[in-house]
C-alpha cells in the first residue's frame, strides 16, 4: 500500500484483528452489488470507503425523487439519472482509488452468469422475490457468496449465503421459490429510511469481512459470519432476533448437493 492509502485506511489497520494484508485482500477484491436503492446505496458507498478495490454495481432504474428518502448515494440535481451512474460519482467522490463498473441493466440470468462468476462477493440488494431467487441460483451455481438482506416498513432482516460452507443453507431453504410471500415492496408497503440503511450498511459489514478474510477460522480473533443465522431487527423498539437457518435436504437448488468450489479468490 502507498502512503495515501496507509492514511486513509488507518483506522482499520488500527484494529487488532485487522492488518495490512486484510487491507491488500480488499484492494484487490471484487464486489457485484444488484441494486442501487434503499439497500444498495449505504452498501456501495461502505464497501466504496473501506477500499473494495473493484466494484460492479447493476440496476436499471434511474434517480427519482421518492428515492431520496433514504438512498444515500444520490442526490435531488441527479434526478433523472441512471442510478449506477449517479452512485458511481458518488463513489468517485469518496474514494477515487476504487474502480466502478456501472451496468444500467435488469439483473437477468444472462447477466448474472457473466458478472457473477467473476466476483468474490455477491450483495443482492434488491426488492423483489423472484430475481433474488435468481441471484441465490447464480450464487450456488458459481461458488460465490451471497450477503442478502430485506427491509419494508419498520422491518429488516439480513442473512450470507455461503455455497463453500457444507452446512450454509442458500436463500431458497428458507424462502421457497414456489411459496412467494406477500409483495411487501417498499413503493407498496414503505420504509423507514434508518432501517433500510441499517441492512445495507449491515450487508457491507459482512462483504468486507467476508473479502477480507476476517471470517476465516485460526485468524486471530476471527469473527463468525452470519451464514446460517437469519437476523431479524424490528425498528419499532430496536429490538433484534436471531433465528438458526438450516440447509434443507430438500430444497430445488441446493439440496442433497455437495459444498460449490470457491469463486474468484481475493
């Protein structure tokens, strides 16, 4: 690392449980995040700040005034804009040093199968069922982790997907793909923008630990990722639930299937 950047990743390396080859990992880490929105905004600009060096950010919707609620990573002069653009000069402006690739397109499986395989961490930041069923078939198909996370009205939760880890559960053993719940879409339902916030910057928090190897085990101090646990946060009275979350021998993606192999290393 260069002088620059020993200063302005300083109060990581602060840590003890951080070091300069944490650092490195991340520097040359690549991050694939589906959505610039409620989620994804707070997402993009941490993952930006603690020096992700590569990130693909992909959404098709441009900045709209109702969006300003709570997506951090835009602005009232940028209305109109594409939001993958609007979110990498935001990037730009916080951390010049990163690299951003914008993809002002729907997250389809084609789109997928070409992004996913080359990324380290998948961050699936979007409101809809069906393509976060699609996004957790691309995670386990490729071997890549998956942070995934939800929030409508005064609601988040946030789980990993890990499909390297033999007892990770993937996204469709605790959601069925044939059950779809209720939309409960924030345009529908709405949101509180501090909770929405808190999940996308939640889902950076692990993606970084995840890049940066803070979750593998004989690291000192080595801190236990969030795969197999579902978080629960009711923002009425702050108050959080954790629920153990099990692979499902029967599930249509990855049941009865051996752990992938890893994706890309970092």
């Amino acid at each position: 690392m260069d002088d620059d950047q020993q200063l302005r990743y300083s109060r990581h390396l602060l840590l003890d449980e951080w070091s300069e080859d944490a650092q490195r990992q991340l520097l040359n880490a690549h991050a694939l995040v589906i959505g610039a929105g409620g989620l994804g905004a707070p997402a993009l600009m941490y993952l930006a700040s603690c020096g992700v060096g590569r990130i693909t950010v992909v959404d098709p919707d441009t900045v709209d005034l109702t969006n300003l609620q709570r997506q951090i990573a835009h602005t009232t002069a940028r209305i109109g804009q594409p939001k993958v653009l609007s979110a990498e000069l935001a990037m730009a402006e916080l951390n010049p040093g990163v690299q951003v690739h914008a993809i002002a397109e729907a997250a389809d499986e084609a789109l997928l199968d070409t992004w996913v395989p080359q990324a380290d961490v998948v961050l699936d930041c979007t409101d809809r069922f069906a393509i976060r069923q699609t996004i957790n078939r691309a995670s386990r198909k490729h071997g890549v982790p998956l942070v995934s996370a939800s929030a409508v009205r005064f609601d988040g939760q946030i789980s990993v997907f890990d499909p390297c880890t033999a007892t990770s559960p993937c996204y469709a053993c605790l959601f069925p793909p044939d059950a779809p719940p209720e939309e409960t879409r924030c345009a529908l339902m709405g949101v509180f923008a501090p909770v929405v916030g808190m999940m996308g910057v939640m889902q950076a928090g692990e993606a970084v630990k995840l890049l940066a190897g803070l979750h593998a085990p004989g690291v000192p101090g080595h801190h236990q990722s969030l795969a197999g646990r579902l978080l629960l946060l009711d923002g009425r009275d702050w108050s959080w639930t954790t629920l153990r979350a099990h692979r499902d021998p029967d599930c249509p993606v990855c049941g009865n299937s051996p752990p992938a192999q890893p994706g890309p290393s970092t």
